[in-house]
C-alpha cells in the first residue's frame, strides 16, 4: 500500500472491530432518521460511484430503518450534482457520493467549479476504492501499451473518460500529452458507464475510466484492457499489468468513492451515517457484490476520512499545478 494512501480494513476486521466497535454506541445516537435519505451521485448510472452508491444504499436501507435512495444528477464534470448537495439543507437527508473527480474538478478550475471541498462539505466517510483501466475496443490494432503509444503517434484517435477534469482525464493527459507527447482527442461523457459503452462499442477507441463493469467485457473480447492503476494486478484479469510494471509508477491513480456531508450538518448526525456505512461495509453480501465489481470497502471513523480527504486534496493539487505548469490543457 502507498505511504499516503488510507489503510484499507481487511474482510476479517470490517466484519469483526468494526461490528464490535459500532453497535453499541449506535443505539444509543439520536432518533434520526425519520424520513428518507437521498444519495445525490453526480455522474450518470453504471459507473464505480454508482453502482457503490446502489449497493450501499440497499445495505443502509436496513440498516437505519428508512428508505436510502440514489438520485444521480450528471453534467458539468460532475459540477451539476456536488453544487446540489453544496445548497442542499444540512439536516441529514442529503449527502454526496462521488469519486476524486470531486476534488480534481476543484483545483482545476478553481472558484469557476462553483463549490469548495473544504469549505462546502464535511467527509462522512470512504466507502470502496477500485484501480483506474486503460482499455481499447477490440478493433484497436494494439494490445499492449507500448503498442498504443506507437498507434497514437500515426494515427488520430480519441479517449472516453466520466468527464472533463475528472481523474481519469488528468492521468491519461499526462501519459499521452506529457510523457508519450502525442495528441489523443480527449470525449467527456457523462459517467465512466456510458464512456465503457462507448469503447465497447467503438464509438470511442480508448477509455480512461474505473475498472468496474469492464472485466466482463474483456472476458468477451469486446474490450482489451492494456493496463490497471492498481499495487497488484486484478485478480479477476492476472494477465494485465499494472502501469507501475509498465514503468509509471506515478501514474497510480486509484478511484475511491467518498460520502459527504453539506459543510453545517450537526455532528450526532454525521457520525450516525459514518457508523451505519461501516456496519453496511461490513455486510457478507455487500462485500462479495463489491467484489463481483473489483471495488474493496473502505471504511473508518470520521477523522480518518478526513484526514485522508485533506491528503488527496494537497495531492491532486500538487499534480494539477505541475501538468499546468508543462503547459498541459
């Protein structure tokens, strides 16, 4: 695991601390909820934060005693859903669940995202992390990365990712536009399901995107995936390498799912959701449909996330402000 990154909570002690850890003192939080709980995913259905979302949702349904649902609200590299939640009334009925994108969108374009991560949001909790894929249709005459690089530099192509300055498009700018200095056309779609479909179906020769919903499709031959953000390789596709065996180490650009809160929500009730989401991640059931999406639970108290948030946002700020400063756009 990197240095910097969240340590993640095996199965064993998600499903034994953290059931011991929070049951008791979630009794005895206040009586929230008394009405439904809307789970605002700013990207289009079938991508990793959705189909977490949707897991989750179910899991916390049970859980809290009232009906958990997801309202996707895509667009504007994810703008359109974060400032939602930014306006939405702290009372514990609205929360964010979105991917890096949320902080990636900020330090790139600045105050013109319309929210700060820091100042309009309160981090609830992490709850799944799953490795970034680059992967081409299965007419793409490469099947390795370095052939990919040797195709960019004679022929136009173009990539799909969830969005304008969501992390996918910042890592593959850097690879292609920086480290292979060849243009590939960059095509934002509203979601990494819809960018997948794109690929699958030639639309678009090349994603940039979350693994979840690909490995299917790769074992159908519809897609070749040349490399995966993640330490290891998958478990689910051994024979593709990481971009850290390829030699991009820096490149390790995993995407994890966050649940945030509006920045003035009361305490008792962030910390009933955050015990209730690891209760949820502990669940037998949703840990092997996160596991049919390569996605891994997270979890951790509050100030974990929190401190985790804070490193990813100096991170992907540091990032930012060098491809800037190389003259990427």
């Amino acid at each position: 695991m990197h240095p910097n990154r969240m340590i993640y909570l095996s199965t064993k002690i998600i499903v034994g601390f953290l059931i011991a850890l929070s049951m008791p003192s979630f009794a005895q939080t206040t009586a929230y909820p008394t009405k439904p709980i809307r789970l605002v995913v700013p990207f289009a259905p079938g991508g990793s934060t959705d189909v977490t979302a949707r897991i989750l949702a179910q899991k916390l349904s049970d859980i809290l005693k009232q009906s958990v649902y997801v309202e996707n609200k895509a667009g504007a590299g994810a703008s359109i859903g974060v400032q939602a939640v930014a306006s939405a009334s702290p009372d514990g009925y609205t929360f964010l669940v979105t991917s890096p994108a949320f902080l990636v969108n900020a330090a790139w374009n600045g105050p013109s995202a319309g929210y700060s991560p820091e100042k309009d949001f309160a981090p609830i909790s992490i709850a799944s992390t799953l490795p970034m894929g680059i992967f081409v249709n299965e007419k793409v005459n490469a099947n390795s990365l370095p052939e990919l690089q040797q195709l960019a530099g004679k022929e136009n192509l173009s990539y799909a990712t969830a969005g304008t300055s969501t992390p996918p498009n910042i890592t593959c700018e850097n690879l292609f536009r920086l480290m292979w200095k060849v243009d590939i056309t960059h095509i934002p779609y509203k979601g990494s399901g819809p960018a997948l479909l794109a690929t699958v179906s030639g639309e678009t020769p090349i994603t940039c995107g979350a693994m979840t919903g690909v490995t299917p499709f790769a074992k159908q031959g519809k897609v070749k995936v040349l490399a995966v953000s993640s330490d290891k390789r998958l478990a689910s596709l051994p024979n593709v390498p990481t971009l850290i065996e390829l030699g991009y180490p820096t490149l390790k650009d995993d995407l994890w799912t966050g649940i945030f809160a509006p920045a003035k929500t009361p305490n008792d009730i962030k910390q009933k959701m955050n015990q209730a989401i690891n209760l949820a991640l502990s669940n037998p059931d949703l840990i092997e449909k996160f596991d049919q999406n390569d996605l891994l639970p997270v979890g951790g108290n509050i100030k974990q996330t929190s401190d985790y948030i804070t490193s990813e946002i100096d991170r992907w700020n540091k990032t930012i402000k060098e491809i800037k400063s190389k003259g990427s756009n």
